[in-house]
C-alpha cells in the first residue's frame, strides 16, 4: 500500500520544472489536470541546484515545487536527488568518481557514476537527504519518498577493492574458506594475505568481456558485493527517510530483469516495490507480462507501482517508433493487470535539450493539450478516475508459479561453457510464455518463497542449488504438487561448485535421473524430440542432456545423433507429487503441451475456461470475493474471445454473452455479471 489515503490508481510522472521558467509551471498544471493527475515525481535530478557548493543548499525552487503541487491538491513522489552527483564534488572529491571495467577512472558525466563504496559520496549523499527529510518531512504534498534514481553500474576501484575484502570477511571468516570456495588451487590461485585479493574484471580474471571470466567464484561473490554495496547507499537513505517520516513508505525504481542487481534481496528494504517498464519495440509483450510479475513477486504478491513508462516514443533504441493509437493505454492497463496500482510517466514535459530531448512526454513540445498523446494520456487518466478504488489492491490467484534467482542468473552465465547461447532469462521466459498462452495465471518467486500455495513449480535450468533447496523441492512434491525443471540444472551450490556423484545433484533422487553428459548445439542445429504417447515430434536446441534413468518414466525421447532413443523428457512418482525433467531447451510448441497437460492434471483451467486468440492476453485479479478477468489485445486487429458466462466489462458497463470483441489494442476487465 502507497499510502491509505490514497483510494484510487495513482495517475502522474516525473516532473522536472527546474528545467523550465516558472510562469510555465501554472500552465503544466492546468494541462494535467485536464488528464486527471494526481501525482509527481520531482527533484530526481536536482543534486547540483540543490546544493551548488559544498556547505550551501538552496531549496528556493523546491520549495515552491513542493508548494505548487500542495496548492494543486496533487502528491509528491519526492525524490532525494542522489543519482547523479555535482560537478563540484568530482572535481574536488575524485574518489565519488567509478572506475569501469577495463580499470579507467571516469571523469564527471552521465549518471549512475558515483562509487557506492566512496567515503566523500556516502558523506555528501547522508548530508544532503537529512537536510531534505528535515524540510519536507511534514509538507502536504509529501505522499512518498524516492530514493536515487534506476540504482546501476559496476564500480572496480581500490575503495569498492577493500571492501570487497571486508564484505568476504564478513561472510566467509577466514581466508581458508575464500580459498575453499573459490577453488584457488586451481591454477595457482591461492590467498595468504587478504591484501592479495582484487576486484576481477578486465584487469584480473576476465577475459575481456563482462560474463566470461576464469574465476566464476570471485566473480560471483563480486556480483554480490556490488548489488550489495548499492544496496547499503539505500538503506543509508531510507534510515535518514525513516528516522524523520516512519509514516511515509520508502520506495526506489527498478527495472524489471535488471542483471546487475539481485532484487529480491533488495525488495527485503523497500515499502513497496516500483519500477520503469520500457519494452523493447518488437518483442513479445509477453516478456513485459513476465516483468510486472516478477515485480510483484519480489514482496509475495504486493501491488506495485508503475513508476515509468513512455506516453508515446523513447529515445535510445536504434529506431524509435511510435507507440500506435490505443498501444499506451493497452501498456498501462497490462500493468494494471499483473499488479500495478500506479500509473506514470517519463516525463510529463518534454525536456528541449540533452539525450531525452526526444524521448515520450505528456506534454510534447508543442506545449498545449492539443495532441494525440495528450488526447490519449486524458482519456485514460478520466478512466481511471471514475473507475475509483475498484481494483486498488487487489491480487492475483495463482496457483502456479515460477522460480526466479539472480544468483542462478549470474553464476549460469559467468560459466566458462558448455554454451554462451544460455540465456537464463530465454529460458525462464519460455515457460513463463508457455503458461500465458494456455490462460492460467502464474506468479514469479523467489527460490526463497514459500511454495505451499501451489500446485505447480518449475524452475528453468536451476543450474545452482542452494543449501536447503533441494529438501525443500522434495517436500513440495511429496506433497502432491508437480515440480518442473530442465536441462543444466543442479549443477553447482552456491559457491559454483560442482556438487560430485554425477548430475543433477541434489535434484537426482527426486528427478530420479542420472545425467551422464552434456551436448552442446551449435547455433542453428537441433534434435528432434518424440513423444512417446502419439508419436508428435519438437525441435530441441542449445544444450541436450545425455540422462540414465534411475526411477523415472521416458515420456519423449531424442529421435537422433549418437543419442537418439535416450530420454529427452521424464516424469518421476515421488510422494503424492511428480517431478518432470526436460533434457533439452525446447520449442514453444512442446512448451504449450507440456504446460497445458499439467496444468489440466491439476484442473487449472484457463481463464474464461478456453484460450483465447494467441495475440489476447489474458490474467486476472481478486479483490473482496470478486474475480476480474483482464483482456488485452496486442494486435492491430480485432480480436474475438468466447465467454463461458455473461460478463460486464466494467470499463464501459455493457454485458457480454457468448463471446466479446476487442479493438485494436483494445481493453476489457470483464467480472461476472451481477457480482
């Protein structure tokens, strides 16, 4: 929850007035109250107006900022300006300056650029966040706080080098266990002094790329340290935030399927989760689906905030198309739709100079409502206001679920083999697609979460078992449930070790198989994959698995090579439940079948109980016993869905029976009639 005087979706974005005079800020004013705003994101990047030397601070502008929106009866999103650090402090302070991966210290410019390790930054950053809490902290407009800006970037220099040592200090104890879990007898490497050690990048252990290192151990446990040492500038913050405002939620925007940053560890910190949607133009909409997921997932199932999203175009891809008529209000209902109770925009005028000058805004250079971005910014923003507290809170009743882990994403992709096509997130992904397309709702967890609420998990290539984890599986699926995962999974514990007596592991008694080896398939090569009930046949590419039974059932087999014959998907009894394994990454075809058969197995049937047209996409909420069932056309063409009842859509009001039409990215929340 945002905050509980908040009784509707929260409508707005990022508002930067000190870029523009101020007889502007009136007339902005009038434009978004036309489109039925309520809140702004300021100060985000006001660090150097905010204090132009080093024991000056000018709040004059904020002031009236802050002001403005109060007398406006609009909330402030208010930002504590740490994402991008003066010039000043650069010029004086060298050490708030990252050193980069190939070992160069960078000199003042963009942002994400200040060392979360360094003394003058932490300093400087504590200071100027105290003196905000301390001034705003009982304004009227304050409704939450926004710490940094999109956290992000590696930082290699000899202050993030020396704490590295005292972050492995702190977990490990002793040298003799850093070189146990790193493996250093391995070429040599071993540590008498912890002095010895040193970041690993370009200059070290890689091998000039960021995922290819000879180390994975010290790379790993750097990926920690870093997500880690970020995390400390926030919880730096956010106690200052707490100490002078326990009421006011604390909040920072992420990115979805961010690679640097482990962000269910993060999410432990945060009030509520937001984050900045940007789905790249021509790919799945499903892959954004997946993101707002896992964003709800990061605090089991709590709404999130859309922080930002593009009203119309961005500016940073290639070639940057437009957002179609209807595509901007079809983005902010499919975050509506897997959890959001926010929706906001980057920016609300555009900026006249710099790298965004081109990048989407509510209010375009023009300068007047008279736009077709505007238009359409209106329309929803009068939806959503008469739609009210409706779907406030409301959450999604999923019954199965996907594991997510940012360790297993990390470590999987820093190995030196057997394949650099492995991408974890395309794996995760084809599941997560395949669950979508048979209509069920599915969550995205954490390996840490709880999994008692579910029928069916799967955990795509779950190379890492972590301590635990593999009683934790078995006792899911003694329990009855279906338990899925792939090829390259149970590789390694934590530390990326190989957990010996052959693969999967840990996983081998409950997957009930025996992994003798490991094929890699160069790019545009693949198996044929049988089934054994009808004989149907799937394309299988990247790695296959070379597996012996060991209790399991062959359910389809590899129809060629030295392996053909040897079983390429498994299902083993175990307890009340099943473990299946797939021995290949598999098509999307193969995918859908396998989802949907055990997700009929659990009698999990689709919402509206059919699929729909493969461009619909379909989920649902709950709120106060009432189910709401989400269509969203990601066509340019209409798209018809059949209905098992009569349904009112509760954006227009209108009953529907037998089967419903949706425009062209068009929308529809359908209940029940007479719920």
């Amino acid at each position: 929850m945002i905050h509980e005087k908040v009784k509707k979706v929260l409508y707005g974005g990022d508002y930067n007035p000190e870029q523009w005079p101020k007889e502007i800020w009136k007339e902005d004013m009038r434009i978004t109250k036309l489109a039925e705003m309520d809140i702004m994101t300021v100060n985000v990047f006001s660090w150097a107006k905010l204090q132009p030397d080093e024991d000056i601070y000018d709040f004059s502008t904020l002031d009236q900022v802050m002001d403005l929106l109060a007398e406006e009866n609009r909330y402030a999103c208010l930002a504590t300006s740490t994402a991008v650090h003066p010039a000043w402090m650069a010029h004086r302070y060298p050490d708030v300056l990252r050193t980069d991966f190939d070992g160069r210290r960078r000199k003042f410019g963009l942002r994400h650029n200040s060392c979360p390790n360094s003394p003058s930054y932490r300093r400087f950053a504590g200071r100027l966040v105290e003196e905000i809490a301390k001034r705003y902290h009982d304004h009227p407009a304050l409704l939450l706080w926004h710490v940094s800006n999109e956290f992000g970037g590696d930082c290699y220099c000899s202050q993030c080098e020396e704490g590295f040592r005292i972050w492995l200090k702190n977990k490990y104890g002793s040298l003799d266990e850093v070189n146990r879990v790193w493996n250093t007898s391995f070429w040599g490497h071993t540590f008498y002094a912890w002095e010895e050690i040193v970041a690993p990048n370009n200059l070290s252990e890689h091998l000039g790329q960021y995922d290819y290192t000879a180390f994975q151990g010290i790379s790993l446990d750097y990926r920690r340290f870093n997500s880690d040492s970020m995390l400390d500038c926030f919880k730096l913050e956010q106690d200052i935030l707490k100490k002078w405002t326990p009421g006011i939620n604390v909040t920072t925007n992420l990115m979805g399927t961010y690679k640097p940053i482990d962000y269910h560890k993060w999410a432990k910190e945060m009030d509520i989760v937001s984050w900045d949607s940007y789905p790249q133009a021509g790919s799945s909409p499903l892959l954004n689906s997946m993101s707002h997921d896992i964003m709800r997932g990061l605090k089991h199932g709590q709404s999130f905030m859309l922080m930002e999203q593009t009203p119309s175009v961005t500016n940073w891809h290639p070639y940057n198309e437009l957002k179609r008529p209807g595509e901007m209000r079809l983005h902010s209902w499919q975050a509506i739709a897997h959890g959001a109770d926010t929706v906001m925009f980057f920016q609300i005028r555009r900026s006249i100079g710099a790298c965004e000058k081109f990048h989407g805004a509510v209010i375009d250079h023009a300068g007047h409502e008279h736009t077709r971005v505007f238009r359409e910014c209106a329309a929803l923003g009068n939806e959503l206001a008469v739609l009210g507290d409706t779907l406030l809170h409301a959450t999604t009743p999923a019954k199965a679920a996907i594991l997510f882990d940012w360790d297993n994403w990390w470590a999987m992709e820093l190995s030196s083999g057997p394949s650099r096509d492995l991408k974890y997130v395309e794996e995760v992904f084809k599941y997560y697609e395949a669950f979508q397309r048979c209509n069920v709702p599915v969550d995205v967890i954490s390996v840490k979460d709880d999994l008692s609420s579910y029928q069916i998990v799967a955990a795509p290539v779950l190379y890492m078992v972590k301590a635990g984890m593999a009683k934790k599986l078995e006792d899911f699926t003694q329990s009855g449930g279906t338990f899925i995962t792939t090829f390259f999974s149970g590789i390694v514990d934590e530390h990326d070790l190989v957990v010996t007596g052959g693969y999967p592991g840990e996983l081998r008694p409950l997957l009930g198989i025996w992994v003798e080896e490991i094929d890699s398939l160069p790019p545009g090569k693949t198996n044929k994959v049988v089934m054994k009930e009808d004989g149907s046949d799937y394309h299988a590419s990247i790695l296959c698995d070379l597996l012996h039974l060991e209790g399991a059932e062959a359910v389809a087999s590899f129809a060629s090579d030295f392996y053909e014959g040897m079983p390429a998907l498994t299902k083993n009894h175990f307890g009340q439940g099943h473990a299946w394994y797939a021995a290949a990454s598999m098509d999307h075809e193969f995918m859908e079948r396998l989802i949907s058969s055990l997700c009929t197995s659990h009698g999990l049937k689709p919402l509206l109980g059919t699929k729909a047209p493969a461009d619909v996409e379909v989920t649902a909420r709950e709120k106060d016993g009432v189910t709401y069932i989400f269509l969203l056309n990601h066509s340019q063409e209409t798209g018809t869905v059949s209905l098992d009842k009569i349904y009112t859509n509760i954006l227009d009001g209108e009953e529907y029976e037998g089967a419903i039409d949706l425009s062209p990215f068009g929308v529809a929340v359908l209940k029940v009639s007479g719920q």
